[in-house]
C-alpha cells in the first residue's frame, strides 16, 4: 500500500530560461532543482490548482445527486426574510 511519503519519477520538459531561472533559485537557496520544482507545484495545486479539484468535485457530487435546486434555495431565502421582515 502506498504512504504519503512515497514518490513517484516523472520525466518532463522544461524551457531553457525557466530551467536557468530554477537553478539560480535553487544555488541561491542551497536547495536542489526537486526540491524548487515540487514546490512550485504544490503552490499551483493550492491556487489554480485547488480550483480544478473542487470544480472536479462538485461535478462528481452532481452527478451523483448531491446538490439542491438553484430556484427551490432561493425561494426558501425568500420564505427566511420575509418571516423575519414580517
């Protein structure tokens, strides 16, 4: 069974100029090119990337049954305010 810590080879590749911008960061802050690469890609799955997983999701729950009418919730938000205005 995999753990969280294993690890997987990926072969991929990169611009020249992105590849020199790498080094240089990685010779700056005596780190290894994996060690920059990986990071900059978990700070893409925490932005854009977070955004594609939950559209992911939400699709999934959709399919699957999970959501409410758009025009049943916001005539219960009507119902909610005009019992407190009332």
């Amino acid at each position: 069974m995999a753990t969280s810590k294993s690890t997987e080879s990926v072969t991929l590749r990169i611009p020249i100029e992105v590849l020199r911008d790498i080094d240089r960061i990685a010779e700056a802050t005596e780190r290894s090119r994996s060690y920059i690469i990986l990071r900059a890609m978990k700070g893409y799955l925490l932005s854009e990337g977070a955004d594609v997983l939950a559209a992911i999701e939400g699709r999934a729950e959709i399919d699957a049954g999970e959501h409410e009418d758009f025009d049943a919730v916001l005539a219960e938000m009507d119902r909610i305010i005009a019992g407190k205005v009332a």
